[in-house]
C-alpha cells in the first residue's frame, strides 16, 4: 500500500486520468479515496476499464451522477447516514480505517490502542478542513485528538510543535487551527503535499525536524504570496466605481495552491461570494469562497456547461474551466448572486456571549471557559465585552505591522493586554477610550504566561 497526492499545479485536485493510468499500469488494483472521487464519474469510469477499483470516501456534496466504484461511503449521498454528514474527509477515512481494524483483530485493547494512535492526525484533519465542533462526533475526535497531540509521541507532531513554538501539553483546537493547520497546508499550497504526508508519517526525529523546518519557510512564503495577491485584486476593487455582487479575479502570476486563501480572506472583507482563479494557458483552476445568502455548488452546478469538472460546499467550492469560456461564467455567476441579492450585502455583526468587567479578567474565568473546549468552527470561543477601556498604548506588529497590539487599563487601572490579528488599519483611528469585543486566551512568550485579549473588533466607547 502507497499514499499518492495529487500536485495542485500540474494536476489539480481529485483523481485525474494521468495518474490513475499510471498507478494501473504498475499493478495497483484497489484506490481507497480520502475527501475526493464523489464527482469524478469519467475518471473512475476509465480507471475500472483499466483494471482498477474504489472505495470511495469522499463528504463533498454529490453530482447528478454518481461515480461506478464498487463502495462509496459519503453520508450526503441518497441513504447516507445523517448522523455523519459533518464528518471530514479526514473523520470519513478514520471511520473507515476504525472498521477495519475492528473486523481483523480480535484483540479489543489492541484494536482501541490503535485507533487511539490515528486520533492525532484525524484531529488534525478535522480542524483544519473547518468541520463544526459542535457536532458530536468532530467533538469528541478532536478532543480525543488533543490529547494525543499533547503527548507528543508522533516525531512528526513532536518537531512540528518546537518549529510553531507550541509546548506539548498545553496545544488546543485553536492552535490546530491557526498554527499547525496552516503550516501542513503549506506543503500542498507552494510544493508538494507529500512533504506534510513524509513529516507526519516520519519515525526519525531528525527527519521530522529537517521537514518541520521546511513547512516552516514555506507557511512564511505563503503569508507573503496570500497578503501580495489579496492587496493586489483590492487596489482593482478600488479602482472600481461600484462593488459587483460577486468578485472574480483571474491572475497569471497566482500560485494554485493559496487562490482558496485569497478568495476567503475577500469574501470576509468584501462581504460578497469571490471566485480567484490561477490563469493558465489555456485552462484556469479557480476556488470560491461565500456567503451564507448564496450557494456556490449550486450555483456551480447551474453553470457546468461551461465547466471541466467542478465540486465542493454550500460556501467553498472550486473548478476548472477552459480560458475561452470564462467570460461567459462571470457574466451567469454574476446574474446568479445579483438574484440572490450579494450586492446589498447584510452589515456584518457580532454576537457578544457576556460582558465583563475587567476586575473579571482573571486567569479563573480562563480555567471556567475551557470547560467549553474544544471550540472553533461551529462552536466558537465565548464573545466578550469590555466597554470603555483605556488605551495607555498602540503599536503595530506583525511583518507589514497588519496586526495592532494594545496595551490597555481598566476602570479600576488593571492592566491589560490586546492583540487584534488584521485590525492594524485601527490604529490611526483610536480614541482614548474603547470598547472591545474579544476571546480572552492565555499568552505564552518565553516561558512566561499571562492573559490576552483576542480581539475580534474595536470602536469608539459608547454610552450603554
């Protein structure tokens, strides 16, 4: 058995002929998918005339057509389980993988010591695909997951941890999210994600820690690509007289593997579905990222005429399409969500969980709301309010200083400190008194811990 992943430059993501072919012709008999196949019915098609079979697993939304593989396990197919329709492709294969095991071995310790050993990377898997944590089965793999990342057994796990500066024991969902999430992406996104595949799977530390660096500088790279393209297409939204009701951009010079990343970070910005596409030659590969009011894949699904395979999520989706009909998409796509009404986008806003005074701010109130771990998608960290507190001072941080870094006093002068991640456009505009939405979270530098206020959005004190 071999672990094959497709390259997102060369050959695009999913199963793709080439490959198939190939792996036939050295004997390979049986392909089990993970998180693709579900609409790939020509590809399958040819590859069982070649000699291959599947098993399926895949939890993207199907097609019209489904593909002819012997099994194909996705709870959102007709029949399919609901009670697994939140899994990720990563929770799908363990599912899988758990079955297995079960039905080959007798020995039920071994068999939970085993599956136990796979929770770290289907934790992984689990946050960083965006699944809800507020279902029951995410919830209890990534918290089971959490603790087996905490102990650090994986070399993979263990070197990647020391690179992102993350002390083993003390790793949360948050962390998987926007640490170690990010820097396994990375691979796939500007080389190869057999890099990230190699580190995980790796029983050398030395091994692990040469890769673990090398996810390292190319997670940096990404951030610089991500930041130069988004920058990029905003100064041609600003050039525009008015906003349309859905963004398409198409670049030459885009590396495939971050137009997902741009187009999310627009869609958050703009308030409007965005479609990125990496313009080849003749063919272009696109993601799309949208609005609660406006399903991409369906949308999609309206314009497959014009497409050479398609697929993805209500919100997230991607494509790929000959150069000479992309005028023709902008134009039904950009028809599809004025319909819908993306172009009177609603104002965005927040739902504050409680508010608190900063007398409050304590590190008990932190050990109270990690009983509520894991959160992130779907379940998101509590929302707190702090009204009126005073900014002693502001300074910008990050590469670029995209980030604003506060240091504040409450009413009773408790000092405070702020971090706000993309708010450092604030900056300039700061009065002295302000309120804040915030998670509140446990700061660690240098062996040295305190509270920190994770800001998620900033204005003027106001009167209650």
């Amino acid at each position: 058995m071999r672990a094959y992943i497709p390259d997102r430059e060369s050959e695009g993501y999913g199963l793709n002929g080439p490959a198939l072919s190939t792996m036939a012709q050295a004997g390979a008999r049986l392909v089990i998918t993970v998180d693709c196949g579900i609409r790939a019915v020509d590809e399958v098609a040819a590859a069982r005339a070649a000699g291959l079979d599947f098993i399926i697993t895949d939890h993207h939304t199907p097609g019209p057509e489904m593909p002819p593989s012997s099994v194909i396990i996705n709870p959102k197919q007709e029949g399919g389980d609901p009670a697994a329709v939140h899994l990720t492709g990563a929770g799908l294969a363990f599912r899988l993988a758990q079955a297995l095991l079960r039905s080959a071995r007798h020995d039920r310790m071994a068999v939970r010591l085993k599956e136990r050993e796979l929770l770290d990377l289907v934790a992984l898997g689990t946050v960083a695909d965006m699944a809800s944590l507020a279902d029951p089965q995410n919830r209890a793999l990534v918290r089971e997951g959490l603790q087996v990342i905490n102990e650090a057994r994986r070399p993979g796990i263990d070197a990647l941890l020391q690179v992102a500066g993350l002390t083993p024991g003390k790793v949360t969902a948050r962390d998987l999210a926007f640490v170690l999430g990010p820097r396994i992406n990375a691979a796939g996104r500007l080389e190869s994600a057999m890099l990230a595949s190699d580190l995980l799977m790796s029983e050398d530390p030395a091994e692990a820690a040469r890769l673990a660096l090398r996810l390292q500088a190319l997670n940096d790279k990404r951030r610089a690509l991500t930041h130069a393209a988004q920058e990029d297409i905003n100064q041609e939204l600003a050039g525009q007289t008015s906003t349309p009701p859905l963004i398409l951009a198409a670049r030459e010079n885009i590396a495939t593997g971050i137009v997902g990343l741009v187009a999310g970070r627009l869609c958050e910005e703009w308030q409007r579905p965005v479609v990125v596409l990496a313009r080849g030659p003749q063919e272009s590969r696109a993601s799309c990222r949208s609005v609660v009011d406006f399903n991409i894949i369906r949308a999609l699904d309206q314009c497959a005429d014009l497409l050479l395979r398609h697929g993805g999520h209500e919100q997230a989706a991607g494509f790929t399409i000959r150069n000479d009909n992309l005028p023709a998409l902008q134009e039904r796509l950009s028809g599809l969500a004025h319909d819908a009404g993306t172009g009177n986008p609603r104002q965005a806003t927040l739902e504050i969980d409680a508010e608190v005074r900063a007398c409050q701010l304590r590190p008990a109130l932190l050990e109270e709301l990690a009983t509520l771990e894991p959160t992130g998608a779907g379940n998101p960290p509590p929302l707190l309010l702090l009204r009126a507190a005073r900014v002693l001072d502001r300074r910008l941080v990050g590469r670029g200083g995209h980030h604003l870094k506060l240091r504040l006093a409450g009413d009773n002068g408790e000092r405070l400190e702020a971090i706000g991640f993309r708010l450092g456009e604030r900056a300039r505009q700061l009065p002295q008194r302000v309120d804040l939405a915030f998670h509140l979270e446990r700061n660690e530098w240098r062996g040295r811990q305190r509270l920190q206020l994770n800001l998620q959005d900033i204005r003027p004190a106001q009167a209650d």
